[in-house]
C-alpha cells in the first residue's frame, strides 16, 4: 500500500510538472506573440509620424542640369528646440562647386525662411551639407523646401 501511494505521488508530481512547463511555454509564446505586436505598432507610429512630419524638398530644374541630386534629407532641432536645420545628402555626377539657397514654402506657398551653403562635390561624389535657418524659422510639417 505505501508503495503504491509513493508511485501515485510521483505520478502526480511528474504530471503537475508538465503541467507547469506546458503553462509556462504557452505563456513564453503569448509573450513573444504580444512583444512582436507591440513593436510593430511602435514600429507603424514611428512611420506614420515621419509622414505626418515629413518636408518635402525639391531641387530646381538648374541645379539638376548641373548633375546634383537629393538622397536622405532630415530636419534637425537647434540648441534652442527650434526645428531649423536641415541635413541633406548631396550626390553629384559632376564636379559642382557653388552656393545652394534654400528657401522654405508653407502650405499656403508662403515663403518663410532662407538658408544657403556651399556645395563642393567632386564627380560621383557624395556628402551631407547643413543649412541653418534664422532661429525664427521652424521648419512645419508639410512645408517644402526648394533648393535653388
């Protein structure tokens, strides 16, 4: 008889056991399923805001026809808070050296801001150059930007 309540206690500590390990797995793989769906929301928000926030910026007919073109493009905040720097990634096909004026547009086709540099790409060259508006230019949302 007390073998055989020793082989049932066992029994039953071996299947509780399982019981545990297949708990704690199902809850590992609803961790994991709830973890990847989280970021892909954070991930889904973060790209919805960069649209949202997203300038556009464009080159005029003449610095095209010189062989410049735009890669990434980014706006930076200052020192102050103000969003008024502008990063671009410049690509010339050909030798360029010059000045860029950059002018911002809002919504309305309102000139708001200038801020120029200068460019010195050699051909098939690549570089990011910063244009620095006034402190009083925050670049908005869904302003434009020509480079002229």
């Amino acid at each position: 008889m007390r073998k055989s309540a020793v082989l049932l206690a066992s029994v039953a500590l071996i299947a509780c056991g399982r019981v545990a390990d297949g708990t704690k797995s199902a809850l590992n793989k609803g961790g994991e399923f709830a973890g990847a769906a989280a970021t892909e929301v954070v991930e889904g928000m973060a790209t919805g805001v960069e649209k949202t926030w997203s300038i556009d910026v464009a080159l005029s007919d003449e610095l095209k026809a010189k062989g410049i073109s735009l890669g990434k493009t980014m706006v930076e905040e200052d020192s102050m808070g103000t969003d008024n720097v502008l990063v671009l990634y410049v690509i010339s096909a050909n030798d360029y050296s010059g000045p860029v004026t950059a002018v911002a547009i809002d919504q309305q086709g309102r000139e708001y801001g200038r801020a120029s540099a200068d460019l010195k790409l050699a051909a098939n060259g690549a570089d990011y150059f910063t244009l620095r508006f006034q402190s009083r230019t925050d670049l908005e949302r869904k302003s434009r930007i020509e480079l002229r």
